[in-house]
C-alpha cells in the first residue's frame, strides 16, 4: 500500500515552498536555484528561529508583559525540532560522501 502526500493534503506550515518553476529553477532572488539554495534557504529559516527563541528567553528574563512564557516554550521547541532535523541532514550527506568515496573505481 502506498501512501502519497499531495501538496493539498499537507498542512501549509510545512508545504514546500512555491516558487519552484516547471524548469526546476527556484524563482527566489539572492539564492540559487537547486539543491543548494533550498539548503541555504532551510539553514536559514533555523537560524531565524533560534534568534527568535534568544530573543523570546531574554523578553522573558527581562519580565517583559508582552511576551509570555508559553510562545517562548513554543518558539524553543520549534528552533530545537530544526536543529535536529539539520543534523540528521547533515549526517546523512556526510553518510553519503563517504559511501561515495570508499566505492572502488
């Protein structure tokens, strides 16, 4: 039994993105097309949520009304859940080069 996920069928927060052309170059601006520039785009989407969960913590430390210890809890746990997910990438490309390069000639 196969169990296919269509881009309908997905929740939007992790739908691919969009702007892919028929082509299979990336309509983003500033970041190339391909396997690289969705890895660029991944790593920095982490990045951005781990300065948000820094900044949630010292909102919070600082007893700022604003924020509430709830979104901050949220926004850790989301900016840990994409270091993980980029470690297990990493790995796995580390996994494949060295495959790549013990293979006999």
């Amino acid at each position: 039994m196969d169990l296919k996920l269509t881009p309908v069928s997905m929740p939007t927060s992790i739908r691919p993105s969009t702007g892919i052309k028929p082509g299979g170059a990336s309509s983003a601006t500033g970041v190339g097309g391909g396997f690289s520039g969705e890895l660029k785009n991944a790593l920095s989407s982490v990045s951005a949520a781990q300065n948000e969960s820094s900044r949630l913590q010292r909102e919070v430390q600082m007893e700022n009304p604003k924020v509430s210890l709830e979104e901050t809890m949220v926004a850790i746990q989301k900016a840990q859940i994409g270091f993980q997910a980029t470690l297990h990438v990493r790995n796995r490309m580390v996994q494949a080069y060295t495959d790549i390069m013990n293979m006999q000639v």
